[in-house]
C-alpha cells in the first residue's frame, strides 16, 4: 500500500473509534429532561425566526434492512389519525410565534397519503410565509400515486433510488415493493419532470459494491439529469441497527475508491457541494440548501428532532403517545437537552471540511474563538493525515480532507440512529 494510502487509511480507522466515542458521550440522552406537558412555545421568545420547519412522517411501504430512520409499517387508520394531530402540532407552533423560512418533510414516506400531504402543506403556506417546502419519496410514488397533486406546493422532491442494482434491492429489501432498476428508472425520470428541484438519492459501501458498479450507477442517473444526486455512504447504526445494517456492508477499506470513483464520475456535470452531495452545473443554477447544515431547525411529528442555537429538541417517539401528547393540548415534544459549545463546534467543524474551508476569520467572527482554540487536537490530526493545507490564513481541505469529512458525515448519521434508538427507549419507559 503507498505510504499515503497507508497514512489516510490509519487516519480513517482511528477516527472511526474517536467518532464512535464522541458520539456517545454528546449524543447521550442520560440527561435529557422531560418536557413539561403545556408547554407550547419551547422555550423560545416569540416571533423567533428559525430556519427550517421539520416535520416527521413516520410510515412506510416497506422497511429497508439498512434503515434505522423512525418509522412504523404503513397503517391508513393509524396514518389519518397521525395528520390530524400533526396539523394540531403545526397550528400551535406557529400561534406560539415561530417562524420559518423552510419547510423539510421527511420521513419514512411523505406521499403515503396525499391528500393528507396536500392539506398539511396548504395549512402552513395559508398560515406562514414560507420560501420553500421539501419533500421526501421513493420512485414507486411516480407510479401508483398522483404527484401533480402537489404542483405548485412542492419545490424540492428528493427521491431515494440507492442503487439501480437489482441485487443491492433485493438485499436491502426494496426490489419487491419499488421494483428493478429498470422499472425506477421508468419512475423517476417522471418525478424529474414535475417538480422545480429533483435530487435523487443514491448509495455506496455495499457488499458487492465496486468503483466501476457505482460508476455505473452514477452515470445511469446522470443520463437523467435530476438537479441535484446525494451520494450517502451505507451507515451502521451503533447500536441495534447495525447488526442489521452491517450484513449489507462492504469492507470499510473499499469505501475511498468508491468515494475517488464517484467523484471522477461527476466531475463533468455535477459540482461537489459537500463530498456526500452534488448539483448539476448546466441550466439554470440550482438553489442548493443541503438539509443539514447546521441552520436551526424546529421539529414536529412523532420521530423528529430539532435544534436552536444550544437546545436540542425530541418529539415523542411513540406514534400513539405523540398523538395522546397533541389531544391533550400540547406540542409533541417529549424530551429536550443542552448541547455542549463542544459538540455543536465539532458539526460546524463537519460543515466547514464539507465545504471545503476551514476560514479562520468567519470562524472567529462566529465563536470568538480561533480554529486552533476550539479544536487543537483535530487541526492537529488533519494536518498530520495531509486532510488540510494552509491558504493564507484560512486551511483548504484536499481530496483526503474531503473523504474524511464524508466519514464525519457517515459518523453524524450514525449519531442521529444512536440518537433515534435512545429516543424511543425514552418513549418506552414514559409510556408503559
Ligand atoms: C429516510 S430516507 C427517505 C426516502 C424514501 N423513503 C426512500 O426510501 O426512497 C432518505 C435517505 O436516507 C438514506 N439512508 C437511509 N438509511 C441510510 C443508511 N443506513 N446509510 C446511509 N444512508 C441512508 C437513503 O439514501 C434514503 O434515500
Ligand atoms: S429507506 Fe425510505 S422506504 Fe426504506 S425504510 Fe427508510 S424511509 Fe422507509
């Protein structure tokens, strides 16, 4: 193996041990605090302005083995019941005094009911002003549901495919509810065709994977021109879900040539905007406002989490309690917890190598705090791993910076899933 191969490959196990012990010790639910019933406001002043409205809908079709996001097998009864108090959940919010420029509706399956979706976002846009609302789906949607529907209401679709593949489906359990890649290709090239922004999800560090298969897939979806591709490295879980997940997954050592590959793959056509999501570079320019970059953001739904300044936020993660939580007059959120300077300092840290700049004076001008300040030990690490190079006063994060901060990124999806897991542990024991 050449020396710098050697180097980034030590570089990337040894942060996937630290990632994995930071991530228990900041993600850690022990202390957080219940949610005093009647309140409504959460705890923040009026008219607060707050980037994104998250809203959560837990059902789905099918469960994907390598999926550990909060959802229930799809139940219509139980679905409608859930709109209901969703739509009770989003009045209160908004008569509280929040507001958001955004809305992500994210799921589980957004379109599972439509007129439900519909009538959901009619609500907000009647009562807020909102500059965009986003939406999640599976390519099914395109064909057994009516998608016009949500014309004029929709701005951005992301639509998750994961691989054409046909054994990466059938191992992952979608072929048979989604179908062969032949038959999601058919589907999604009419979802590119309805909505003002179409990203399509796809994913690597499978079992079987090889740079040239995800090469392959690569250039299948671009012949498709969606405006934007996410690119997610598989994630194991840290707790339940991984021995789930984990049967699906290659070797961690081949996830760098994967990484090389697709990038080589979309150079032409797509700009990197983190190493983990690209948007095409011909047409009009694509807004591009990745969901999780650190902006605050208020949840609502059973299985969200939200954000604002240091207060992390949970909604209840059991749908009935959720629903028992909204007709008794209250918001859904179950649990809150303050977030160290230290671990919200580590996400801007993931952003800012995802970017592609570590700027020292806007960092300052944030934080009040220097880069070297606020994290030695990992400007230390970065450098010695060739991760970073200095631009005046500012560092450039080089191709192995860049696949690091894709494996920051794989370690936040696995904080979100230790996160889930302990939240619905939560739910248990306040429920029985
Ligand atoms: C929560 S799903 C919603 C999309 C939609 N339900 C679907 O499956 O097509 C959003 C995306 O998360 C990604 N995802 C889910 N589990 C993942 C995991 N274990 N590792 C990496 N990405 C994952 C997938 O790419 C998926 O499209
Ligand atoms: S990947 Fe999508 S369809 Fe599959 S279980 Fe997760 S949210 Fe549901």
């Amino acid at each position: 193996m050449p020396f710098a191969d050697f180097r980034l490959s030590l570089a990337t196990q040894s942060l996937d041990l630290v990632m994995q012990q930071t991530i228990m010790q900041s993600l850690s639910l022990a202390d957080a605090t219940v949610f005093s019933p009647g309140q409504t406001s959460v705890g923040l002043a009026c008219d607060q302005h707050i980037e994104t409205l998250y809203i959560h809908i837990p059902f789905c079709h099918t469960l994907c083995r390598f999926c550990s996001f909060h959802k229930i097998k799809y139940n219509r009864e139980k679905a409608l019941v859930y709109f209901e108090a969703l739509r009770k959940e989003i009045k209160r919010v908004i008569a509280a005094g929040l507001r958001f420029n955004r809305v992500y509706i994210g799921g589980g399956t957004t379109t599972i009911l439509e007129d439900e979706l519909v009538k959901t976002i009619e609500l907000i846009k009647s009562l807020t002003n909102v500059r965009e609302v986003s939406c999640e789906t599976d390519p099914s949607y395109f064909k057994t549901g009516k998608p016009e529907m949500l014309n004029g209401l929709v701005d951005r679709m992301s639509i998750g495919l994961q691989s054409f593949d046909d054994n990466i489906l059938k191992a992952s359990g979608r072929f048979e509810k989604f179908g062969s890649g032949d038959e999601q290709e058919i589907d999604i090239a009419k979802g590119i065709e309805l909505f003002p922004t179409v990203n399509v999800d796809l994913m690597y560090g499978f079992k079987g994977q090889t740079p040239a298969s995800v090469v392959a897939d690569i250039e299948r979806m671009i012949q498709l021109k969606p405006d934007q591709i996410t690119t997610y490295p598989l994630t194991l879980g840290i707790g339940k879900n991984r021995k789930k997940s984990k049967c699906l997954a290659g070797e961690s050592k081949d996830l760098w040539p994967q990484f090389l590959a697709v990038k080589q793959a979309m150079a032409e056509h797509y700009m990197m905007e983190f190493p983990w999501s690209y948007s095409r570079n011909f047409g009009d320019k694509v807004e591009n406002k990745y969901v999780l970059d650190g902006e605050n953001c208020f949840g609502v739904g059973s299985g969200a989490f939200g954000r604002f300044g240091q207060q992390f936020q949970i909604s209840s993660f059991d749908i009935d309690g959720y629903i028992e939580l909204i007709n008794q007059g209250n918001v859904g959120t179950s649990h809150h917890k303050m977030l160290s300077n230290k671990s919200i300092n580590q996400h801007h840290l993931m952003i800012m190598m995802g970017k592609g700049c570590l700027d020292h004076a806007l960092f300052k001008a944030h934080t009040g705090k220097s880069l070297w300040q606020a994290f030695p030990l990992e400007l230390g690490y970065l450098l010695t791993a060739g991760a970073l190079i200095k631009d005046g006063n500012s560092y450039r994060t080089t191709e192995a910076g860049q696949f690091i901060a894709l494996k920051m990124f794989s370690g936040f999806l696995a904080g979100m899933d230790y996160l889930r897991e302990q939240a619905l542990q939560l739910a248990n024991t306040r429920w029985t």
